[in-house]
C-alpha cells in the first residue's frame, strides 16, 4: 500500500512578470523513485527550491507525511524526514569529510559541548563513508575533494538525519559514466531499504531505467504523470521537448 | 580537528606560566602597565573571534559591551564601595559577565536573523546607541564628565599586580573557553555556518541558536574585560569607555594572529599592543595614531589577509609535503576526470 | 501644530541631503556588495575641503561643489582599485567592512593631523539668512542644499536609467552574475560605482559643512545614520534610499521638536530595530533571506 509522502498543489512562483512555476501540483507515492522532468526553464528547480524552503512561493500548497507545510524551512523540513541535495553539490569545505557527516545529525542542546566527533558518531559515519566508497578521506578537508567526491559527500550527508523523502537535484550532472552507475546503485540499495526518492534529471536514459512514475514539467505546470513507457510516448511531453 | 593533543596542552601550560610568572620577573610599573593592557586586548580578540572567526559574523560593536561592563562595575562599586582588601570589584566580574551575556541574548536574536552585512551594520549601530545612552544618562552615569571610581587601597608598589592578575584570569577564561568550543559540537556548528549557513540549515543546524550562544558568550568575557579596565583606569569617559577603536583594534588583532585559529588574536595582540603603546610613546599626538592604525590595517588586510597563524602553517604543511598541496592519492572509486558541463544553472 | 510642520519642513530638507548621502551608499553595496563605512568619512572630507576652499579661496562651496566632485569622482575609483578590488569576492561582503572602516580611520587621522581637532563651520554671508512663507521660516541655505541635492540626485537618475553605462550599472545590480555572462565588466562597473559613491558624498560634504559644526570625529554620527537609512529603505535600492532618507529626516526633526534634542538620533535606532523585527530587507530590499 503506498501513500501520498510529498503533495504539491498550486504551486506558483513570479519572477517580475513571468511565471517561472504555475499552478504545478503533483504527488511523490512512498517508496517510489519518481522522476521529475521537463525542457530548460519549466520550473523544476525553481519548485524544488520552494518545496524545500529555500525561496518563496508565491501561492500553493504543499503537504509532506499527511501534514500541511506552512512556510516550508529547511532545518524543520529536515528534522521532519524531507532532505534535498544541490546540482552543484555544496559541501562544507573547512571541515573534514567525518565533520561534514557529523553535524548533520540533529544534537540535542545538552551535548552541545562535548567532543564534535563523538566515537559513536564517528561509527555511523564511518560506515556510511565506507558505503560511498570514500572512507579513506575522511579526516582530509571537503575542500579537497574532487567534483564527483563531493556528490557522494553530500549524498552521504543528507542521510545521516535517516529521512523519509530524499530530492536529488540533477544528480549526474557533471560527472563521468562510472560516478553515474555509482550514484544509480547507491538509489537503488537505499531504495530498497525503504526510501523515497524524488529526482530532477537531464539524463534521460537513467530516468527510465531507474524511475517510476515520471513527472513532466512544461512551463511550470504539470503535463503528465506516469509510468515511464506512457510518458516516454506521450504525444503532450514530445511536444514540450520538442518545441511547438 | 583533536580537542586536547599533548602539545596543544603544553603548549598553553608554558605560556599561561610565563604569563603568570611575569610580573614577578619584570617588576617595573611601566611594563606591567603594557602587559595589563595586552592582555586586555588578548582577551577582547580572542572573545571576538569566538563570534566572528569561528561563525564568520563580524560584529563591529563589540566596544558597546566593553563599555556597559566598564559601567557596569563602575556605577556599581561607585555605590557599594570596594570594601576593605579591594577585591569585591573582582569578584563582582563573573556576575558582569553573566549579566551582559544574558542582556545580549535578545540583542543577539534580533541581530542575528539577518544576513553578515546587515549583522555588521547592527553591531556598528549598537556601539553608537550605548555610547549615545552613555553620554545622556547624565544621573547614572555622569555624562561627558566622566565617572569616578573608588581608589583602591593597593600597595602603591605593586599597584598593577592585581589588574594584572585579573586581566589574565579573564583572558585564560576566554582562550579555554575558546578552545573547548572548537573541539566541541557548537564548534561544529559555527563552523558549518561559516562554510556555508544556509546549507547548514538544510541539514538540520539549528543556526540561530548557535550563534545567539556565541554572541552571548563572546560579549559576556568583553564585559568582563571592560570592568577589569574601568577599575584599573579610576577614571572612564563615554567616548573611550565606548571607544570604536578597541572594537576595530580586537579585529585587528585577530585577522593578524589569524581569525578562526584559537591562538591567533592572541599572537596579533601579543605583536601589536606593544607596538601601538611604543609608537604612542615615540610619536605622542593621538593623531598621526589613527592614521598608523588604519596603515597597518589597510596594509594587512591587503597582504596577509589570512593572517599569521595559518599562513604559517600553510607554508609549514607546503615544505613537509616537498610540494604544492594537493589532494592525498587517488580515490579508485570516482576518477577525477570529470565533466566540466552540467553545472550551467 | 505649528511647530510639528515646521519641524517637518527643517526635516524634508534635511532629509533631502540625507537622501543625497546615502544614494552613494546604496549604490555601492548594489554595484559591489561593499558596505562603505567610509562614507561618512568621505563627506567630512568634502566638508574640509569645501571649507578649505571656502576659507583661503573665498569659493563659495556651491561653487566647490562642482570643482570637487569630477576630483573625488577619480579618488574613489582608485580607492576601489587599491583596496577593494584586491579581496576575493567571497570574502568581500565581510572583509569591505573592516577595509573601510580602515579607510575611514585613515581620513580621521589625516583630518586631524592636517586640521586638528577643532570644530568647523563654512558660514557663508548668507549663512543666516532664511525666508518666510505662510508663517514658516525656510533657511537659505538648506533650501539650496536641498536643491541641490534633487539636481545631483536627478542627473543621477537620469545617467541609470537613460545611458549605456547606466543600464549595466542597473543590471549589475540586479544580478552581478548575469550581468558578467551578458559581457558586462564588472570590474569597471564597480570601480565607477564607487566614484559616483564618493562624488555625491563630497558634494554632501559640503553642504554638509554649512549646516552643521564638524570634526575629523563626525563621520561616527553620520555613519550611523546612514546606515540605519539603506537598511530601512533596502540595501540596494536607490530609491528606497531616497524614500528613507526623507522619512528619517522628518522624523529625527519632529522628535526634536517634540520630544527631546537629545535623544533625537535615537529615532534611527528605533526605526532600525523596527525595521528589523518586522521586514528585514527593509522597504525596497532586493535580497531574501534564505533563498538560495
């Protein structure tokens, strides 16, 4: 039985007299992969950053486990089980790869001055960095660290607060076939561990093997969502890849 | 990044030794003198560095709680004299402390829910408002005439050594306290917020407490070193008890010695008070004064804007590897070929 | 009521030149994302060199004005090339800070050594000369300050919205990186920027020097009250600027009048601490917090 874990609906965000996102409203089934597509410009990051408190939307609403989100705001939104990644994969550059994974566990105010990297911390994120294949950094700088590194960092980071709903944003972009397979296999493990995934991709051959249902984004409104055959043929969606 | 490694430790045992071994070496009033007001400004920059190096606010009025502290201590024993042994002014300080880091906080919540710029212009604006506040409140704190406080019955001699005493207490307070904070979770926390705060948040930092707790913190030891000098002074004006100049000459010193670093505002305090109070024997007028602060800030700023500390342990780190720095072997898993395009926004 | 509109009338015109202060200030954290504490600084550099002028060459400082802004318009571009070009963009926003404040000390010192630390005041011939319309007492001087400054800030509009070079300067502020990917040089954008900053503050300057008695130390005072304008009226926004700066002027006036000379620069504090409890970008900002 799968439930509704994100719901969007009439989400609208002006930019000076365009509409970047207009009207879009579309569902994020539990324990889905769902795909969130569409042609440059038809607002997917731009509804990402209103769904996750980054920018304001102008109207609409947005509903995560069941519970509406009033000014959605990213450290409650996070403590609430909803994380997101970058496209550019932002990372904390003074701190060493296990601080990075450190601090973004939620602490309560009364340990807050003992030692950063507890040993029980230091397990959890060990493990993790071992999981990404990246444990042999982990007291380097972040600073250090390649492109592709970064990615699995963040990845890694955004699921020590164990979250329920994971958005990726443009997870391959700007990394080589062998980090996309990479990243492809860490989805899909964790997937199978019971997490969901909503993410925005260019690739398009990833989105089909790997995502279902897939959402189609065309000028900030939603125009199709499906499985990833009926999207793939639908007349609506080449048009908008298209051009009419 | 390891809390207390056996060097570290020794490291701050030898020097707090010396320091508290000093003025018993070099008795002479004059030198104990400049030693006070080391201190002081030791104490004010690592203080300051607790907000501003390790979370990156800048605040610019620190000087504002300097002088309440001042006050503080001043309207009070003004009253209640200083007793017998004239120590109660002393003892009196870890309450200044507290009271001003808990005035602070609703400051600080205010302040800090803007962004660094902003921040800065608040800070700047308070430092105006108490200095205005202490110039108006005429009854309390007697204005533009200054207020006095109670001579005390120190051995002429020796008169220094309990100033001196209390500025280091304070200003060991303050580098532990320091210290403590970076190997510890708030530590991480400012940090993160430095990097990048709005990521911070995204991962479930609670941002806006962390830095309340700094700022608080931090204004708390610079109230505390404001009433240690007003007591050693006897004398205090709005406009040096209120002074811009020890705010900008704490973050002179920190971004010399090296902001972030625990050590930093200590080394620029150690290099530049010395200087200052020698170039203010050699050259006299307060004017050219100004003029020589605002040279070696510019000229720092300009050059050595990472300051002492880690330039030093950059080029030390540079000459232990043979080369330039780079990243330690190559990680198997994710070869560093990567695509230039996919990151147009 | 009388005095409440006669207070408004002294505060409209203050705050005309206020208004003239603070659009360099706006116009250069728009341009750079510098915040130039020197401002202040920069206008009691005006008021000294217009007073110079004034005193030795009988240069009426209307007159200074135009024979000194074209000079500072050049001083401030170099100011920008030495100091602030140099830091990272990063690190700008918060580094411009002590820089300036740096260059600020650096004025005081130079004033102080050059002027000593006495008061000063240019008094014109027509220094306390004032008209009288319906019952109100308009001095002449502030009106040409006034004046003035609607003319400078006009030629100001004008140059933003109706040049070239303008338009960059606008689009630089809007989006500095857009700006540079549409081939826009920044780098010269900001350097001029700063010129422009720095000439209105010393035409400021000098009208400055015929109102109100000044020393090397007051570029404190007018900081703060700068500052607490752009941030009520938007960082960035020049017309925010403008609009606070007529507010505040009128405001600090009546509460003089009404309330307390002495605590009547407190009204900018407290407009500032409104300003940020309820609408933190302030009337015209152009940042969100929070946004990415």
């Amino acid at each position: 039985m799968s439930k509704t874990l994100l719901g969007v609906s009439g989400l609208t965000k002006r930019f000076g007299g365009v509409a970047a996102v207009n009207g879009c409203s579309f569902q994020v089934e539990e324990g889905t992969i769902t795909a969130l597509i569409g042609p440059n410009g038809s607002g997917k990051t731009t509804a990402f950053n209103m769904i996750t408190g980054y920018l304001p939307a102008d109207s609409g609403e947005v509903t995560f486990a069941g519970r509406a989100v009033k000014r959605p705001n990213p450290t409650r939104l996070y403590r609430a089980g909803l994380t997101r990644t970058f496209q550019q994969a932002r990372v904390f550059p003074g701190l060493t790869l296990l601080e990075n994974l450190t601090v973004a566990i939620s602490q309560p105010w009364r340990t807050l001055l003992r030692r950063n990297v507890a040993a029980r911390d230091r397990e959890r994120a060990l493990t993790l960095l071992e999981e990404f294949g990246i444990e042999r950094l982990a007291t380097r700088p972040a600073g250090e660290l390649s492109f592709g590194q970064r990615k699995l960092l963040e990845f890694a980071t955004v699921l020590m607060g164990e979250p329920r709903l994971v958005l990726l944003d443009e997870p391959t972009a700007g990394v080589n076939p062998v980090m996309v397979e990479q990243i492809e296999r860490h989805v899909r493990e964790l997937h199978a561990r019971g997490l969901t995934f909503l993410i925005v991709e260019h690739d398009m051959h990833l989105v089909m093997r790997l995502c279902d249902p897939v959402i189609v984004l065309d000028r900030g409104a939603t125009i199709k969502q499906g499985p990833p055959a009926e999207v793939q043929s639908d007349r609506a969606v080449l048009d908008a890849y298209l051009g009419t | 990044m390891s809390r207390f490694t056996r060097t570290g430790a020794l490291r701050a045992v030898v020097v707090f030794g010396a320091l508290a071994a000093f003025p018993f070496v070099f008795p002479a009033q004059w030198i104990v003198n400049i030693a006070i007001f080391t201190l002081m400004y030791a104490g004010l920059a690592t203080a300051w560095n607790l907000l501003g190096g390790f979370s990156g606010y800048l605040s610019l009025g620190h000087a504002a709680f300097f002088g309440v502290g001042a006050y503080a201590i001043a309207i009070a024993f003004t009253h209640i004299g200083i007793g017998g042994s004239g120590y109660k002014p002393f003892f009196a300080l870890p309450l200044v402390g507290i009271a001003v880091a808990l005035v602070s906080v609703p400051i600080a919540w205010v302040a800090l829910r803007v962004r660094a710029a902003t921040f800065a212009i608040v800070t700047l604006t308070l430092l105006f408002v108490v200095q205005q506040l202490a110039f108006n409140l005429h009854h309390i704190t007697h204005g533009s005439q200054g207020l006095a406080l109670p001579p005390p019955p120190f051995d002429v001699s020796t008169f220094e050594q309990p100033f001196y005493f209390a500025m280091l207490g304070v200003f060991a307070l303050a580098f532990f306290t320091c210290w403590w904070v970076k190997g510890s979770k708030l530590g991480l926390m400012l940090f993160s917020i430095r990097d990048d705060e709005d990521r911070a948040r995204g991962v479930g930092v609670r941002v806006t407490g962390a830095k309340v707790i700094a700022f608080a913190v931090s204004v708390g030891f610079t109230g505390m070193l404001g009433g240690v000098w007003a007591y050693y002074i006897q004398f205090i004006y709005p406009q040096f008890a209120v002074d811009p100049l020890i705010t900008i000459g704490a973050v002179l010193m920190a971004f010399l010695g090296g902001k972030g670093t625990v050590w930093g505002p200590t080394v620029g305090a150690f290099i530049l008070v010395p200087a200052q109070q020698y170039m203010a024997y050699k050259l006299g007028a307060s004017e050219l004064y100004l003029l020589g602060y605002a040279s070696v800030f510019l000229l720092i700023m300009l050059f050595l804007p990472r300051g002492i500390i880690p330039s030093i342990s950059d080029h030390l780190a540079r000459r232990r590897s043979g080369r330039p720095e780079e990243p330690p072997g190559a990680v198997a898993s994710a070869p560093r070929a990567t695509l230039p395009g996919g990151m147009a926004p | 009521m009388h005095l409440f509109i006669q207070a408004c009338i002294l505060g409209l015109l203050a705050g005309g030149v206020y208004a003239l202060m603070a659009s360099g200030l706006t116009l250069a954290f728009g341009v750079m994302r510098v915040i130039n504490v020197a401002q202040g600084a920069m206008i009691v550099l005006g008021a000294f060199l217009s007073y110079t002028l004034f005193t030795k060459l009988h240069i009426d400082p209307f007159v200074s004005v135009v024979l000194l802004t074209p000079l500072m318009f050049l001083v401030g571009v170099v100011l920008q090339l030495v100091f602030i070009r140099p830091l990272r963009a990063d690190e700008r926003e918060e580094l411009s800070l002590l820089v300036t404040w740096a260059l600020a000390l650096g004025i005081e010192g130079l004033l102080s050594v050059l002027y000593k630390t006495n008061y000063r005041s240019t008094i014109t011939s027509y220094a306390d000369n004032s008209w009288r319309v319906l019952g109100y007492h308009l001095s002449e001087v502030r009106v040409f300050a006034f004046g003035m400054s609607v003319v400078i800030l006009a030629l100001l509009y004008v140059v933003l919205t109706r040049t070239e070079f303008g338009r960059t300067m606008r689009a630089t502020v809007q989006n500095p990186v857009s700006a540079r990917l549409l081939g826009v040089n920044v780098e010269r954008v900001s350097a001029l920027g700063f010129g422009i900053s720095v000439a209105t503050a010393t035409a400021a300057g000098a009208v400055f020097g015929m109102v109100t008695p000044f020393f090397p130390g007051s570029h404190y005072d007018l900081i703060s009250r700068l500052l607490s304008i752009i941030v009520l009226g938007g960082l960035g926004s020049l017309g925010g600027a403008i609009i606070a700066a007529l507010f505040m002027g009128m405001a600090e006036a009546v509460f003089a009048a009404e309330i307390s000379p002495t605590w009547s620069s407190f009204t900018f504090f407290i407009v500032l601490i409104a300003i940020l409890l309820l609408r933190p970008q302030g009337l015209f900002g152009t940042n969100e917090r929070g946004a990415l």
